[in-house]
C-alpha cells in the first residue's frame, strides 16, 4: 500500500514488509484493494503486511507467514486478493491449515475467487474456513472472469459483491479502475468491519453468514 497517497490521509496504517520490494506498493494492487476497504469502511486501523513483490508475484509460505503475522497482530479480519489455482478439493493445503488456525483463533478471512473463470478454484478462497468473493457488474451479473465452481460437494464463492469498474488508488496519489475478484473482496471485507464496528464484538464466520 503507497501510504503516503493523499486517499489514505487521516487512515491510521502500520506496514510490515516479507517481500523483497518497495514497501508503499510497487505495482498498484496492493494500493487498489486498500483505497477501496478504506472507502467503505473509513474508521478502521489498517495492518499493512506486503505479501507480493513489486511484479506481484509471492509463495504460498509467505502468504502463510503474512497469515500467521496478522493473527498475531490481533487483527479482526484478513483480507486476501490473492491466491493459487486448484483442481482438487483443498481441504489438506497449508494455506487451509493456516486460516483454519487463524480462525480458530477468532480471525475472519476473505478471499478472492480468483479471476480464472468457470470451474476454476482459487485458495486460499476455497478453503472452508474463509469467506470466497466473486464478481458482478454493475448489472448484478456474473463476470465471466469471476472464478466459481462446486467445491467438495458446495458451491463456490460464498458471496459476490462489485468487482467491475471499480475506481480506486493507484501509487503516487494516482487514481484508476480496475476490476477483478481481488476489487469486489475488499468490498465485502468492508461491510464486516462495519458490522463488527457496529455490533461491538466479534462474529464467526457462521455468524456472518446468516447475514
């Protein structure tokens, strides 16, 4: 996340780096997804933890160590855009492993589907513990890009929310649209932070749900 980019004036950030990079986002992704989050939810304390490179490219262990980093930082919610493609169903994963630590722990993880289309599964998105987003336009239709499937025997995403067109910052007080999965997740992580801001406590993800 760019930090200094005039969006997040006023927005309380503490950053943390396990790439090698710039730390105040080297590819806009980061920086994107954060302005969008901070829209919806302005009050919140955001855990910048940089998990991609400035190509945006990472590992599954260094999505887990941001995993495990953020649940040690207490962190009410985790917001992944990011993930791998899957064929098998992915209960066994370390990345599953991972958020079903992270929730047992009282955290609440949202996913993207992933932008791969029909029948194409995205984790950490198709783990059972976390929240899977996919995308709509502005019709409330399906884009094509927005990965959804049957996962074990359930259907995948979870939830969808807008993820086409969607204006936000770019580094160096720049502003621009993108759309993906990874721009409709921030959205829904969003309305849980003020759900949670509101309520006063914590929810499961069950909780959530009946939403």
């Amino acid at each position: 996340v760019d930090t200094n980019h005039e969006i997040f004036k006023g927005t309380n950030i503490t950053s943390y780096q396990l790439v090698e990079g710039n730390i105040n986002d080297g590819n806009s992704h980061g920086s994107h997804c954060a302005s969008i989050l901070t829209a919806i939810a302005p009050n919140i304390n955001l855990i910048n933890i940089k998990i991609l490179d400035d190509e945006g490219n990472t590992t599954v262990s260094t999505i887990i160590k941001g995993i495990q980093l953020a649940t040690d930082l207490g962190v009410d919610i985790i917001n992944l855009s990011v993930g791998e493609l899957r064929t098998d169903c992915p209960t066994d994963h370390p990345l599953c492993i991972a958020c079903k630590e992270a929730t047992e722990r009282g955290v609440i993880i949202v996913c993207a589907s992933g932008n791969s289309g029909r029948e194409k599964l995205h984790i950490p998105a198709s783990c059972p513990q976390t929240i899977a987003v996919g995308s709509v336009n502005i019709r409330g239709r399906v884009n094509k890009f927005s990965g959804r499937g049957n996962v074990c025997g359930y259907k995948y995403p979870d939830c969808v929310s807008y993820g086409d067109d969607i204006l936000g910052a770019f580094p160096n007080n720049e502003m621009g649209v993108l759309s993906g999965t990874s721009q409709a997740t921030p959205l829904v992580t969003g309305m849980i932070a003020l759900a949670l801001e509101g309520i006063g406590t914590k929810l499961t993800r069950d909780e959530i749900e009946l939403f």
